[in-house]
C-alpha cells in the first residue's frame, strides 16, 4: 500500500529537440561557427573553429506532399547525403554532407527529380502559405494552388540570387493570414458581409462568442421568425471573416465576392531594424483557379520594379519607404484606387472593444 510508483515523465509539447536528429558535423561544433559562404545559390559552406566543414544543398519542395514523394527525399538522402535532412519554415529541404564531393552529384540527383536548388541569399524563397482547400475549413481560396501557380512564373527568381535583398512571399487562404508578413503577402479579400442562414444558426452556433469575435462589434443577437439567430450592421461590417470560423452559417465565401489583395513591405525584425506590417498595394483581384494569371502579373510588375530600382540590401519595405509610395505605384504599374485611403475612423472607438458594447 505504500509502494512509491515512479511519476509519469510529462508529455512532450511544442517543438522536438532537433539535437538528435542533427548531422554529426554540426552535433561536434554547435554553436562554434568561424565563418561561412554560398559556393552558389542554393549551397551553403559552413567552416568550424575546429577547422571541420559541412556543405548544405537547399532544395525547393511542396508543402503538401505524398508519402511518395517523402520516401524519395528519403532515399536521395540515404545515397546521396550521409541521411541527414531538415525542413525549412518555407518548406525547403535541406541536405548536409561532410565533403564538397558530395555535393554536386547530390545536386544532379535533385534536379533530376524534379526539385529546383535555390532559395539563399538575394534571391526569392519558397512562398509560405496556409492550408487552403486541402486541410482549411474556412478558406476563400486555395493557398497551396497560388504559391504553385506563382512558383511556375519566378522559378528563375528562386534559382538566381539576383534581387536586392532577399525576398520572402507568404499566402493566406481568408482575411485572418495565417500566413503572416511578408516583402509580398496574397491574401484573400472579402467584398460583401456574410449571408446569414438563419434556419440553423441557433444549432450551430454558440451566439455571444461569435458576437465577442467580431472586431467592430458589428454583429448582435437577432429572433428571425422566431427562432434565435443573429444580424449584422452592414454600415459597420468591415468584411473581415473573423464571424466565420465560430460560426459556419454566417457563409462569408462565394464566387462574385471573394477577391484577392495583394500587400508589400512586411517582414519580421532582424539585427538592423524592427518588424514592419505589409500595406494594401492591389485590391480586388480575381479569385481566378488554377493559375490566378491576375495575380502572377501584379507580383512580377513588383519584382520587376524592386528589382530595377531598389538599392543593395534594401528589403522591398524598406525600397517603398525611401522613395515614397506615390513613385512605388509609378514605378510598379499598379493603379491608385479609394481602397488604398485609409478612411475608416472607428478603430480607436470600437476595434477589438466589443466588450464595451451593450444591446
């Protein structure tokens, strides 16, 4: 009866320790780095204090893949890379191996298959992006289609170091952006506020969160032909999507009002400045599958112009911030519009304060 047991070791959460896992090289010399240099875009040559070396081949894949595909990186890796691989947060894979020997034939093999080297230095990485239509049960289009269609159009842009500065794309499938900041985002827009199926709201939905999800407060409990449901103030609607998720029956998504918008100048901190929020430079394209070809035409026009006129090192943010947005849209060939008028001035007054709000 009184026999201790041995407590139960605690789940592990968040990220598994990668140590394990690493290739013996960089096991040895874990943060003891001297120097390192790209031999060519898409290959990384690290050097020790201890004087060891390890070369690293960057390789572009899908982020959604099938076991096939996963087995055949696998065994590109077993022959042809010591057996050491990791994922990129962009999805590249990366091989490590201890002799420059090993690199170009590892090279060959991956362009062989079908996978591009690139994605280092000044060049543009793989586009990270949400879930879409495979995995998503909000999306307004398909992420994962738009980063291959785009992909299609700058596999040039991936393979050369020829930009700038390094250019970082993210896509989003709804007004939330999962996706997060990038030089360019592609995100969703939402034209109209949603259309509400009363006849199932009160089943589906828990009402007074969905109220308190709304950022404006533009939504508010309703009885609809006697059965409880909900309204919205379309004079306050910002069209964000965020009643949506909590609530299906209040359907935000259709062909004539899901639109594309494209943004530029975010990015996260690094040593020489702060993060930045990307800003509105095209709105209301067309939510055109498969290729998006509206979509692939607005981003080269700014890979183009950035390109041409940015000075070395300058992120695209940092570019627009130097000459103006006035020469940006000039410079870019992308039209001035009223959606790019920041005019909505209830934001200190009622953004995220719906708390505040009685009925």
């Amino acid at each position: 009866m009184n026999e201790v047991t041995e407590m139960r070791r605690p789940d592990e959460t968040g990220v598994p320790d990668p140590y394990p896992f690493m290739h013996p090289v960089l096991k040895v010399n874990y943060g003891d780095w001297k120097w390192h240099d790209r031999l060519r875009p898409g290959v990384l040559h690290h050097v020790a204090h201890s004087g060891a070396e390890v070369w690293t081949v960057r390789a572009g894949t899908q982020r959604q893949m099938d076991v096939h595909t996963i087995r055949k990186l696998a065994d590109i890796a077993d022959e042809f890379a010591e057996g050491h691989v990791r994922f990129t947060v962009r999805s590249n894979i990366e091989y490590m191996v201890s002799s420059e020997d090993k690199v170009a034939p590892l090279i060959e093999k991956l362009e062989s298959e079908g996978f591009p080297i690139g994605g280092t230095g000044n060049s543009l990485s793989m586009i990270s992006h949400t879930q879409g239509w495979l995995h998503c049960d909000i999306p307004g289009t398909d992420a994962s289609g738009v980063v291959k269609a785009l992909m299609d159009e700058l596999y040039d842009e991936f393979t050369h170091e020829e930009m700038p500065n390094r250019v970082r794309m993210t896509t989003s499938c709804c007004q939330i952006n999962c996706g997060g900041q990038g030089d360019i985002a592609i995100n969703v827009q939402y034209t109209k506020p949603p259309v509400i199926n009363h006849d199932i709201v009160a089943n589906v939905c828990e009402r007074p969160a969905v109220v308190a999800r709304c950022p404006v407060a533009a939504i508010r409990p309703a009885m609809v032909d006697g059965k409880p449901s909900l309204e919205v103030d379309e004079q306050k609607c910002i069209c964000c999507g965020a009643c949506y998720p909590p609530c299906p029956p209040m359907q935000i998504n259709s062909d004539e009002s899901t639109k594309i918008a494209v943004w530029v100048g975010g990015k996260h901190s690094n040593a020489r400045s702060k993060p930045t929020f990307h800003k509105l430079a095209v709105a209301g394209l067309p939510n055109n599958p498969p290729h998006w070809p509206e979509v692939a035409d607005v981003v080269k026009k700014i890979l183009c112009a950035y390109k041409e006129n940015a000075r070395d090192w300058e992120r695209i943010g940092e570019w627009i911030e130097r000459i103006g947005w006035p020469k940006f849209f000039d410079l870019a060939d992308i039209p001035f519009t009223r959606f790019h008028i920041d005019d909505f001035r209830g934001a200190r007054d009622s953004l995220n304060a719906s708390a505040h709000v009685h009925f």
